[in-house]
C-alpha cells in the first residue's frame, strides 16, 4: 500500500471489545493479569500502551522502517539514541544542529566522557574530513535550520559505513511525507512528532524508526527505564494528524514555493532561502533526495543594525503569521533565529552560518497563499 493509505489504516484495525473504528485512548497505567503471568501483551503503561502501539506501527510503516519507539519529546528522542555512546566514543554533529541537540551534546553527553564535534556535514567528502578513530556516530540534520541547507544523505550513510559508524537523521523539517532517510542508508531516523507529524500545534512527542534490531531493543529498554514516554492523549493526537500528513504536506509545500518565488521576485528582500528556488545551493540534491521541497523557508531583509530593525517591524506588523518558535502547524509561524533559536550562539558563529538580524524564518502553513503573501506584503511595505 501507498504513503496516504497507510498513513490511514495502518497500526489501526477495529478495536477488539466494541469495534472502535478509530483507535482508542486508553487512558489507565495499569492491565488487569488473566492470571499470574498471563496478560494481553500489556502489563503497566510505561512499558507500553495499546494507543501507543498503534502510533508506533503506522509511524514504522511510514518511515520505511522495522521498528518505531515512540516517546514523549522529539528531546527524549533525541537523549535516547544518544544514549547508544559509551565514554571514549566520539559523536560528529551537523553543526547547523537543533539547539535542543546541541545543549543536550554540551551540557550532558560531554560531561559523561563523550568526546563530541560540530562539523559542517552536508557530503560524504564533510564525513571524510570530520572523521577521526573512535567516531562511532554521525549525526545529520536535514532540512536544516534556518537556511534549509540540505545533507547528502546516501553520500553520508556510505561513508559512516565504510567507517564502521552510524548515521543517525534528525528529520523533523521534512517529515516521513517528504523523505525516508532509512532507505537512504541511515541506520536511526528521529522525528519531533510535535511539528509536522502532529501538524496542529496542540501536542508534543518525538519517535525514532530503524530496522536494526539492536538500536530497537536499545531504545525500548531506555523507553522502558528512563520512563519518557508519551500520554496515550499525546499518541491518539499524533496518529490523527498522521492520517492527514500527505494532505498538509502536499499544500505546505505548494504554499512555500509559491511564497518563496513572489518574496525572491521582490527588491525589498535581499535573499529567500528555499530548497524549491533554482537560486539555493542545494536545489539539484533536494529535488533528488526528497519528494518535495518542504514548507521551511527564510528571507534576509539585510545586514546590521538596518536588517535588524526591518525584521523588527515586519514581525510586528503580521496579522495572520504568528511569531513564535515552533514549525510544523497549520498555522504559518514567524520566527526570528538571530534572538530566538540561534540565540545561544556567539555572533561570529551565528553569521558564519548565515544568520543575521535580518533573517527571518518562516513555517508555511495551509492558510490560502493569497492571505499570507499580502500579510507579508502589508508588514514589508507598509501604507
Ligand atoms: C523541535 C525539534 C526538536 C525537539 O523536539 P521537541 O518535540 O521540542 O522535544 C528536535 N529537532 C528538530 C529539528 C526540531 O525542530
């Protein structure tokens, strides 16, 4: 079967008691033994839950992948796969990394003997570089944040392989819709199910899909024992904007290009970054790695103390974008990376990777892009 009718049937057969056609919320820590031992694969609701398998099935079959474990936070995703290095091994991170993952790298996986890099790892000749003895994961993010930069995905996955490393994907910006890096080669591929797998704003949750049967055990014994699983209400809402991914995904992406093609149509604009534009350095390797462009793009209104007040204004001018630092939703959100998620980094780093105070991030929602582009045409150009 097909992305959209798995994401609609699958992990969700009849409910076994009444015929709930819908996948119920089942909302008890506990399953009742029919005797001592014997049980209905249940036992305790840390260890698992029927809402949450069901979750797990249909995000396994939507990734490409063997196995799904679900948990309460695209961080506790994150904290768990990481969890895989021992002191003494070595990690190389995309250094347009999340900054949840980068904070997580230098306050905690550090400081437990874990040697970690940020390196530039958009290609395999990036891993070459990067590589050092004791690399024992590499770990990609793509689309990545602000400036949509795209990983070679196969390129990389090769070359930890030939490294005897693993690679590990933070998939978030392009959801399981848009790319299926496990295909690609990756032996972990993570989402924050709190954006587009959700796609509502109203949840938070994060998952991991591989086919490695030792990664999956690893992953539910840290499940299991660190205890950062996801509400049966936070499953049950994940599996239901699941079912409308393709939809969403389909009109984020029509909604980004075409907002992207009239922002970089404008002298006011200095610069849009968008995979789907011609003009982005990755446009060629993102139209053959991913099934569409996505629905992230960013704009620079210019350089210095001028791109910062123009960005300034235009974000408090919007009326239907809001300002905010999430992505994913339906709604289109506004974000600012120079003083919101980029903002830990020292000056110099955040220009080095292309965030200047005149940059401006946007997730496009499924609003009518009429709407959004006067919205933004009324805060660029005001009167
Ligand atoms: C939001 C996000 C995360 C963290 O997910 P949470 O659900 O907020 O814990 C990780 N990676 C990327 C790319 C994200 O956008």
């Amino acid at each position: 079967m097909r992305f959209s009718t798995r994401a609609v049937h699958t992990g969700q057969d009849p409910e076994p008691g009444y015929g709930a056609t819908i996948v119920p919320i089942y909302p008890t820590s506990v399953f009742t033994y029919d005797s001592p031992g014997v049980n209905k694969g249940y036992d305790y609701a840390r260890h698992g839950n029927p809402t949450r398998t069901a979750f797990e099935e249909c995000m396994a079959s939507l990734e490409g992948g063997a196995h799904a474990v679900a948990f309460a936070s695209g961080m506790a995703a994150i904290d768990a796969s990481l969890r895989m290095l021992r002191p003494g091994d070595r990690v190389v991170f995309a250094e347009d990394l999340y900054g949840g993952t980068y904070a997580l790298a230098t306050k905690l996986l550090e400081p437990m003997g874990v040697e970690i890099a940020f390196r530039r790892l958009l290609s395999s000749d990036d891993l070459r570089a990067a590589w050092r003895p004791g690399t024992r994961l590499a770990w990609a993010e793509t689309p990545a944040n602000p400036i949509m930069r795209i990983a070679d995905l196969a390129g990389l996955a090769a070359v930890a392989h030939e490294y005897g490393a693993l690679l590990a994907v933070d998939s978030t910006f392009a959801s399981p819709y848009l790319q299926n890096p496990l295909a690609l080669g990756a032996d972990l591929v993570m989402h924050s199910s709190t954006k587009y797998i959700g796609g509502h704003s109203d949840l938070l949750g994060g998952l991991v899909v591989t086919n490695d049967s030792a990664i999956h055990q690893h992953l539910v014994t840290v499940s299991r024992l660190g205890g950062a699983t996801p509400s049966p209400f936070d499953c049950w809402l994940a599996l239901r904007g699941a079912k409308t991914l393709s939809l969403r995904m389909r009109e984020h992406c029509a909604n980004a290009a075409e907002l992207a093609r009239r922002l970089e149509a404008r002298s006011d604009v200095e610069c849009v970054h968008y995979p789907g534009l011609r003009s982005h350095p990755d446009h060629e390797l993102a139209a053959r790695q991913m099934a569409g462009f996505g629905g992230m793009l960013a704009f620079d209104l210019g350089s210095g103390a001028e791109g910062a007040q123009r960005a300034r204004e235009v974000m408090s001018r919007v009326r239907v974008c809001v300002l905010t630092g999430s992505l994913g939703g339906v709604e289109t959100i506004l974000s600012h990376p120079w003083t919101m998620s980029h903002a830990p980094l020292p000056e110099a780093e955040r220009l080095a990777r292309g965030v200047g105070p005149g940059l401006i991030r946007l997730s496009v929602g499924i609003e009518d892009v009429d709407d959004l582009y006067e919205d933004l045409d009324q805060a660029l150009a005001p009167g």
